[in-house]
C-alpha cells in the first residue's frame, strides 16, 4: 500500500508551492497581444503562405519523397526470414 502512495508525494508537494507573480510577463512594454476576429486571423495566415509559397512547395516535394523512401521494407529478405523464424519459436 505504502507504494502506491508514493507517486502523489511530489504531487502534494508541487501544489502547495507558491507562483510567482504574472504581472508584466507578457511582454517587456506591457502591452498584450490584441483579440481579432479568426477571419483576419486567417486572412493574415493566406498571406503569409502565399508570399512563401515557393519555399513551402519545396519542402513539400522534400517530405514526400522522405515518406517514400520510408515506404520501403525495414529489413532486407535474410533478415525478415531470420526474424520470423526466431518468433515462431
């Protein structure tokens, strides 16, 4: 039973800690960030994309060649033969 117990002991003791005071943290002016409507907000997002469009088009093309040559068999045919083997016992 005393084992049990033992992972709530840092629990109990990180919430009787106390935090440090959040005032001014956000940002060294003091200023928080504004609240938008989500459609500037994705607005803003098409246009960031678009004046990177090229770059993001390549690292596309980059990843999915990646997947491809992840497709493949792990093990060559010797290996998969010798691995099966050894699971069947």
């Amino acid at each position: 039973m005393p084992a049990r117990l033992f992972p709530l002991i840092p629990l109990a003791l990180a919430a009787c800690t106390s935090f440090p005071a959040l005032e001014g943290t956000l940002s060294p002016d003091g200023v928080t960030p504004a609240l938008l409507p989500m459609d500037q907000l994705l607005a803003q997002g098409v246009a960031v994309n678009v004046a990177n469009g090229a770059a993001l088009v390549a690292r596309a093309a980059a990843l999915r060649a990646r997947a491809a040559a992840m497709r493949g068999p792990v093990h060559d045919p010797a290996t998969r033969d010798r691995l099966a083997q050894a699971a069947a016992g």
